[in-house]
C-alpha cells in the first residue's frame, strides 16, 4: 500500500475514535422511586418562594442505589440536598423550567453520615414549572465524585424524574372573592446519572486497537 494513503487511511482513522470517544457514555447510578405515594415526597418545589428542597433521609427506606459500573448495590441508602433557589425562568421545548442555583447532592449509605457514596456538585439546575406528572429536576453542569466514583470523568448529567406530583394550593383573599392558587408541587422521584470516561484512557485504547490493526 502507498505510504501516504497509509497515512491518510490511519488518520481518518485516528479521527473517527475521537468522534466515538466524545459521543461514549455509561449510567453512573441510578434509583426507582423510594416512595408508595405523595405523601413521602422527595422534592417540594414552591414557585411563590422561588424555592426546592429535596431529600429521602437515612430513616426511610426502600431507596436502593445502583452503581452500574461496579454493580454495587446500596440498599435503603438516603441522600440530602443543599436547599436551592430559582433565580430565573428559561423555555425548553415549549415548557418552562425554573433556573436554580447551584447545589449539592449527596448519597450516602444506610446508617452513615460521612464519606459519600457519590456526591454531585452542580452550578445550576432545571426545575419544570407545570404541575404535572412529566415534571424533572436535572443538571448537565455537574461533577461526580465519591467513594464509588472511579477515575476521572467528564459530561456528567443526572435527573430525577417525577412522579405522584401534588399541587400546593394556596388561598387568595381578596375584597370580592377568595380563589386557591397553586403555588408549587410536591412530588416522589426516580434517578439517574450519566457520564463518559476521561477521553485520553479512551484515545489510547482506541489508538492501540488501530496500531494493531494497522499491524496485521
């Protein structure tokens, strides 16, 4: 084979792993909805306030975390968030999403305090305003890190999806009428998170699977 074809061949290559690496992805952890119903909720979320708080606290159960890389399982783990504050509103596909202050997310297992399973830092966050069952609570400005958080990643995202969603009703008095106004929601939740494995780890594998390729 002509050697600057060869070139050409082994950097068109070289340039095809670079696209899969930045599209390569894999779920962090993840959970299904602790709750049995909306009266143990995760998230209340108050658009009068401007606020969301979220949590499921070490004394309730039924949370059980899965990191899918490892494959441990935590089971009737808890997790706290840094209480959160909507500071603007921005459209996303036609639906209104409440901007959110940056914050905290940690998990931990049963029965500890201390040394986080993983905790996700976050500059800023979407809250979806509708009141209904579609709502989600997520982040792409994120970092992963924790005892169960392997090497160094990048394009980390989570989201919670909601479910059991309640409104909170607020009565209005005015001189001619009363009227109750929903104010926010409260609602039970499911988890998930994603990321990709630092790029160089994946560049040398894939260059040493050209390299020998190349070779044979």
């Amino acid at each position: 084979m002509n050697r600057s074809f060869e070139k050409i061949t082994f950097s068109l290559m070289l340039l095809f792993t670079l696209a899969a690496v930045t599209q390569a992805g894999f779920t962090v952890a993840t959970f299904d909805d602790p709750a049995t119903g909306s009266s143990t909720p995760l998230f209340t979320v108050n658009w009068t306030a401007s606020t969301v708080v979220g949590g499921w606290s070490d004394e309730q159960e039924n949370l059980d975390l899965v990191f899918t890389q490892s494959g441990n399982v935590f089971e009737d783990a808890w997790f706290s968030m840094s209480p959160l504050n909507i500071v603007s509103e921005t459209i996303l596909g036609g639906d209104t999403y409440g901007v959110t202050t940056s914050g905290q997310i940690d998990f931990y297992a049963d029965g500890t305090a201390t040394n986080p399973l993983m905790t996700a830092s976050f500059t800023q966050a979407m809250v979806s305003r509708s009141g209904l069952q579609t709502e989600t609570f997520f982040s792409e400005d994120v970092t992963f890190t924790g005892s169960q958080i392997a090497g160094t990643l990048y394009n980390e995202q989570f989201s919670f999806s909601f479910a059991n969603v309640v409104k909170l009703m607020n009565l209005i008095k005015a001189d001619n009428f009363n009227a109750m106004v929903a104010e926010g929601y409260v609602a039970t939740a499911a988890f998930t998170s994603s990321a990709a494995p630092e790029p160089a780890t994946l560049v040398i594998l894939g260059l040493g699977g050209l390299i020998l390729r190349k070779r044979n």
